[in-house]
C-alpha cells in the first residue's frame, strides 16, 4: 500500500480526569461516522500480562521500584505497536488514549532523570498530533472518582503539569504538532476544536519514530 493511504496516528494526552477518555470516544464516533477505519487504543492497556501488574501497582495493591514500573509501563506499549503500525499501514487511523508523553510526564514528576526516561520509548512511531488535554489539577481533583489510583494526587498532577509543558516545549521544537487545549470547557467545544486539528493532519509522508 502506498503511504499517501495510510492511517494517522493521533495521540490524546492529559492529566487525570481530564476527559480524555470521553474525547477519544467522541473522536472515534466521529471519524467512523464520516466512514474512516479507525482503532482506538488505551495506555496502559490493562488487560495484558504486564497490563495487569501495572493495573495492581495503579491501585496500590502491590509496590514496585520507580525504574521498574516505567520501564512496564512502556514495555506495555511496544508489546501492542506492531498491531498499531500494521493497522496504520492498512489505512486505520488509530487514536491513543495516553502514549509515552504520560512515561515522561508521571516518572520525570516521581524525580526519574528526564533523559532516562524517555529513552525506553526511544523508537516507538512519531504521532501526527498530539493534543493535551489541559484541566488545573484542582479541578480535575473535584470530578468523579478522583483519588482512587495511586498518582490521583494534586501535588503529583501539579508536577506532571508542568512536566507536560516542558515536553510540549521540546517536542514542538523538533517540529511535532503538539498542541494544548483547554479542557475546562464543554465537552462539545473541546471536541470540535480536536476535529478541526485532525482534519489538518497530512498522511503524505511516512511515521518518524520518538
Ligand atoms: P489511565 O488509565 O488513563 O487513568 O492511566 C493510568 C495512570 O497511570 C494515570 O495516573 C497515568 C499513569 N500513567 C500512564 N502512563 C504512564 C507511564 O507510561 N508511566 C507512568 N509512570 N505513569 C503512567
């Protein structure tokens, strides 16, 4: 198949109960009513073997080292790329909920060194967009079921925060189209702003890698 067909990788970023789930949700509606293939994907996908552990460290029901958990969280990742880069090839357009921007962001606020985390996912493809989902934390800590997982604290999402501008910065100046909306709006206007970013996405050339 020639790369003018092939799908685009579109990555929804944010911290937690930012909304991203119901985003995506929207996004994936959208785009398979106006007659496109597209798969959405789920980071951490939890239903694997590795899934499950990082499912049990979520809840806290078991500990594991810092180093050890992020190199899970994107060994999580690698074990499902080759279904979404084939899916990609085919013409499938695939939306991640969450990618290794979150490795970055969680780990780096934990007091990982940045450099060493983000080489992990050193490979992995190079998404068309990425939005981030933008809430202050204290907002996002008022909305349903806040506080149930382990980094569901507004000390640990205020740093992710800010380690989530520090990696917009650098990867837009690699030239990724990394845009942050304000997700403090209504459902309706933040997804109709994400339709109008996806619509710009040019699949000519073929995926970079991170
Ligand atoms: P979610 O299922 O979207 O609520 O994400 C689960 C939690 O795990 C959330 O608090 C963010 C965090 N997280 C997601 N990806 C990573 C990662 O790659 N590394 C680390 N350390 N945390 C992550």
């Amino acid at each position: 198949m020639s790369i003018q067909n092939r799908g685009s990788l579109i990555v929804i970023e944010g911290l937690d109960r930012s909304g991203k789930s119901t985003q995506c949700q929207l996004l994936l509606e959208d785009l398979q009513a106006k007659g496109k293939r597209v798969q959405l994907y789920k980071f951490p996908d939890r239903t694997t073997a590795i899934g499950k552990k990082i499912d049990s460290y979520l809840k806290e029901t078991s500990q594991l080292s810092d180093q050890v958990i992020h190199l899970l969280f994107s060994a999580n990742r690698w074990e499902v790329i080759e279904d979404i880069q084939s899916k990609i090839q085919s013409g499938t357009t695939c939306i991640l909920d969450r990618y290794a921007f979150s490795g970055i962001a969680f780990s780096a606020a934990k007091g990982l060194n940045w450099e060493w985390c983000k080489s992990p996912d050193r490979g992995l493809p190079r998404p068309d967009l990425v939005i981030f989902l933008h809430v202050r934390p204290e907002i996002a800590a008022k909305r349903g079921q806040y506080g149930e997982e382990r980094y569901e604290k507004v000390e640990i999402q205020k740093k992710v925060e800010k380690n989530f501008e520090r990696i917009e910065r650098e990867y837009m100046e690699e030239g990724m189209a990394f845009i942050t909306l304000d997700a403090s709006t209504s459902v309706e206007a933040v997804h109709s702003q994400i339709m109008n970013l996806v619509d710009k996405i040019d699949t000519s050339k073929a995926l970079d890698t991170l």
